[in-house]
C-alpha cells in the first residue's frame, strides 16, 4: 500500500486515545498515517508523537437556531475542502473516523474522493456522527457485541476498543486482592477532564469509613485544578493517605497497581478497566448524549466486574457502603477482577488495523 491512511478523531479522550492505538498499530505495520482533527485534538500529551497533525474546521449541529445550521454548514463544507486536498496531496488510501464533529467533514471528503471509509465506535451507542455515516461507509467497528442504533444494512464488525500498549502490557500483570490487614489501593479518575461529582462525593464517602478500614486506604485521586485543595483536606482530616493529582501521565500504571477504581464509565476508561482486569464502582455522566455512559456500563455491571451507581444514587453514604463491601471480601474483588479481565480484548488495535488494511485492499481490487 502507497498511500496514508488518515484517521479523523474529535478532541476529546474517548476519540483520541483509540485513534492513536490505531495509528500505533498501523505504523508498526509500515503504513504512512495522519491525524485529522480539530483544536482540542492537539492537546492531548503524549498521543501522536512522530504523526502528522492537520487541524480541520469541524462543528456541531445548530440545534434549533437555523442560523447557528446554515455556520454549521458552512464550517463543515470547509473542512471538507481541506480536508479534499490533504487526500490528494498525501494520496490517501482511507479515512478511519471515530466519530466527533472532525470525523464527518473528514469522512465526507474520503466519500467524495473515491477512498475507503471505516468508522470505529468506542461506546455502547451508536454516536450521532457515526449513525449519519454508518450506511455509507465500507466497514462499522464496533466494541460492544450489543451496541444499539446500529442500522441494520450497516457493515458492522465488533473489533474492540483499541487502548494504549502500556495497558495491554499492564494485563500480565495480575490481580491480587489484599488480605484484611494489608494496604488497600484505590483509584479516583474522571476521565480526560476530570469530574466534579467524583471530587464531591468520594473524600467524605472515604472519611466516613471506620477507622481500621481508612488506615489502609491509599488512594489516588484525579480531580480538576479547582477540586484539588477541597478534596485534600476532606483527606487529610479524614487521616487517609492520599494524592490528588489534576492529571496522570502514568494512568495505566497507576489503573494496574490498584485494588478498585472508582471512574466515570467513558469507552476508554472501560476498554483499560477490562483489558487489564481491574473491578470498579461505575459512574455514568447523566448527561451524557443518548446515556451512552450507562450503557456502556451496562455490560460491565452484568458480567459481575464491579458496580454502577446512578449520578441520582450517588451520594457518600452510598459509597461508603459499597466499598465497604469490597474492602471486607476480597473474594468479591477477585471475582469482580476475573470478570473484568474476560470482557477485555487486548487485541482490539490489531483486529481493527486488519480491518482497515483489508477494505484498503478490497477497495483497490
């Protein structure tokens, strides 16, 4: 194959962490590849390293302001123009788009310049992008063997969730949960951009813990800038030994040396959950478009790998109880475990490079 494969992925962490599993992957392979995306999509540390990087222009839907529709229109026409001559230039085989706004100017283009198109979907919900699209592309990767609003005359193959090549490594490392009277490690992470109810709800849920039970916490919490102070103190009072950091560069290493993580329910937080067999208390963001969050723990909840709790259901003493629960069964956490690491499919990046390379190849025949 002579020509690039693009990837077209929005700026947030749920798009860019699979994209560039993929991009890792077809690299390996000896492939050329370029990222497409929009601002955001530069922002995120460590992703795309030796890649090159095109900023297209990319909007949202004008909800229900026709003239916020026709901006819309008019800045999604332009990114397929741009995106039209960086196909030509660097004679594309395919585009890949993983839904967010930047993937459909991208993918619109591939269709106009007569290029194979896939989609990748990270959640349990089939993204509004990705359902405008998913009729007219060559191939639907999907990571959940139920994913919902897929149409039926869509090409669908369930792949996985591609995650980064320290999670994979990080599944040979195994799970031991802590007897009694050893160190107990748990996880506070809220995805790329931290969340606030997480902040809120787990130092006073954690300080509410009998004392036996706090003196073996150690925990690592990811909050907001603004959440840090807040949430240290609700800690330290508490005597719980904690670190609260707004980011985590080393999150894989820090996701396989603990316990229990306590996470919001985005693709790619369960994607690593899974891969590497970590139990988790789940947190779907209400607000999420089309609940997806809950769906996509859903299946987690199901297998037994841990529990979800409602935004509505989360309050600390909630909480408290059920880590209590697994703090007092590491049989339970075990298990729990064991159930997270069969839902995992390490070779998700590797299944969907297979795919893309396959269409490229079919489409060129």
């Amino acid at each position: 194959m002579t020509g690039a494969i693009l990837l077209a992925a929005g700026g947030t962490g749920g798009h860019m962490v699979p994209a560039h599993a993929l991009a890792c992957e077809l690299r390996r392979r000896g492939c050329l590849v370029a990222l497409l995306t929009d601002q955001r999509g530069t922002r995120f540390p460590g992703l795309f390293e030796g890649v090159p990087v095109h900023v297209i222009p990319a909007a949202q839907s004008g909800g229900l302001n026709p003239l916020r529709w026709v901006r819309a229109l008019a800045t999604i026409l332009a990114g397929r123009r741009e995106a039209r001559a960086l196909i030509r230039q660097s004679a594309a085989a395919a585009v890949v788009g993983f839904g967010g706004y930047p993937a459909l100017p991208a993918l619109l283009a591939g269709q106009a310049e007569r290029r194979a198109t896939l989609l990748h979907e990270q959640n349990a919900v089939l993204g509004r992008v990705n359902r405008l699209l998913a009729k007219r592309v060559c191939a639907l990767a999907l990571s959940f063997d139920a994913t919902a609003r897929v149409p039926a005359s869509a090409r669908a193959v369930v792949t996985g969730n591609p995650v980064r090549a320290a999670v994979v490594d990080a599944r040979d490392l195994p799970f031991r949960a802590p007897a009694p009277d050893e160190r107990f490690r748990l996880l506070v992470v809220g995805g790329s951009q931290g969340a606030r109810i997480l902040s809120q709800v787990v130092p006073p849920a954690l300080a509410a813990l009998a004392a036996p039970d706090r003196a073996r916490l150690d925990v690592v919490h990811q909050a907001r800038p603004e959440d840090l102070s807040a949430a240290d103190q609700v800690y330290r009072a508490a005597g719980i030994a904690a670190e609260c950091l707004p980011y985590m560069a080393d999150l894989p290493a820090r996701m396989a040396a603990s316990h229990l993580v306590i996470a919001r329910a985005g693709a790619s937080t369960l994607a690593e959950l899974t891969t590497m067999g970590r139990p988790a208390i789940l947190v779907p963001f209400a607000a999420a478009t089309d609940d997806h969050q809950s769906a996509n723990a859903h299946a987690f909840a199901k297998a037994g790998a841990g529990r979800v709790l409602r935004e509505d259901q989360f309050t600390p003493a909630v909480l408290t109880g059920a880590v209590e629960g697994f703090l007092h069964s590491p049989e339970s956490l075990a298990a729990a475990a064991r159930a997270a690491r069969g839902l995992g499919r390490p070779d998700a990046a590797s299944r969907l490079a297979d795919l893309v390379l396959a269409e490229v190849e079919g489409w060129a025949t």
